[in-house]
C-alpha cells in the first residue's frame, strides 16, 4: 500500500468531507496585512530554524541531571518524566509554529490558500490518531530499558568467568558494564525523541516547500 492508501484507513467518510471542503475553501487572511511571498518565507525559515534548535537542545540535556536522580542506577523513572515534558514541549511550540506557517501562507499566496485550510483539518482529523502513537513510544522506550538492561546482566558474569586464576579482580567489571547499557539507552531515547521531533516539523515543512516553490516561480 502506498501512503495516500495507508493514510485513508485513518480517515472516515465525515473526515473526507471536511478534507473536500477545505480543497474547495478561499478564505481571505484575517488580522493581517498582505505578506510578500519572500519575506513570509525567510521569516517562517527562521522561526522553524529557532523552534527546532530549541527543542534539540533540550533533548540534548541529560534527564538523570534534570530530574536529580542516581546517576549510576537512575532507572527508567527520570527518562520518562522527561520524555513526557519534551512532548509538552513540542505540542506548545510547533502547534502555533504550524498555525503560523498556515497564516503566512494564506496571506502572502492567495493561490495556497486552500493548501493552508486543508493542512488545518488535517491537523484536525489525524491528531485522534497520531497522539495515541506518540504516546507509546514510551512503552517501545521501556521495552528497549528492559532489553538492555537484560544485556548488561549478562556481560558481567561472562568477563568474570573469563578472567584467569592469576588476573587481579576487577569489581568494577559490573559497573562498566551497567554504564555501558546507560549510555546505550541514552543514545536510543535522544534518537526516539529527535525523531518524533522531525516528524511533528513535517508539516511546516511542507508548507515552507510549497511557500518556496511558489516564490520560486514568480517573476
């Protein structure tokens, strides 16, 4: 199945109807004065460049520290407290950044203005869909802990029994091995997240791509 098929499993007949009249729909821009393509463009640009960098950097930062848990056995508990404030974080910053990149649109190309009103109702009708998903990328996350956790239970024990009569202990052998698993985690739930935050700037992507081709087109 292709995504245009895939997609339509999410839909129902109602949904296809509001995403029929939003095709059919010019609505005037409101609140604002007419924007020059170039300028609502560079503008949007930015404010996309700044939103994202914002939230990579706060995914960037360690969520042991920011919960002030154990740093040698902090568990799952502070991954996932920060995972759900990082979702918080996203929906407040990209769902204006979105309204925003709509309003723009509409009031610098008057020809993109049903583009704008079918981006909002699909914001609308997929959001029942998407939110749920979203959430349970914490239990995959979980599962990924336990997994390595898993792992790191069993390196230990393996390198200790490889060890010769005549080698010197090495207590810390577990405790490399547990950090190793830490760090490991760590990586996937930076990556999890940085992900989802791509996939949540798509649609303001998609709107800046049709913006640009646009000003690329006129004289």
């Amino acid at each position: 199945m292709d995504v245009a098929e895939r997609l339509g499993l999410w839909l129902n007949a109602f949904d296809a109807i509001k995403l029929q009249g939003a095709q059919q729909t010019r609505r005037p821009p409101t609140g604002r004065a007419r924007l020059v393509p170039r300028q609502a463009l560079r503008e949007l640009e930015q404010q996309m460049q700044r939103v994202r960098a914002a939230l990579a950097h706060a995914i960037a930062q360690d969520p042991v520290a920011w919960a002030g848990a154990d740093p040698v056995q902090p568990g799952l508990a502070p991954f996932a407290r920060r995972h759900a404030e990082l979702q918080r974080h996203m929906e407040q910053m990209i769902g204006p950044l979105r309204e925003q990149a709509r309003l723009s649109l509409a009031s610098a190309c008057p020809r993109l203005q049903p583009l704008a009103a079918l981006d909002e109702v699909m914001q609308q009708v997929l959001a029942a869909r998407e939110q749920p998903l979203l959430a349970g990328l914490q239990g995959l996350l979980a599962q990924r802990f336990a997994q390595l956790q898993a792992a790191t239970a069993q390196v230990a024990p393996q390198e200790v029994e490889a060890l010769e009569p005549t080698d010197p202990p090495r207590p810390d052998l577990a405790a490399q091995a547990a950090d190793h698993g830490l760090q490991a985690f760590r990586q996937d739930w930076r990556d999890a997240l940085l992900a989802e935050l791509d996939l949540r700037l798509e649609p303001v992507a998609g709107l800046l791509a049709a913006l640009n081709k646009e000003v690329n087109l006129s004289p």
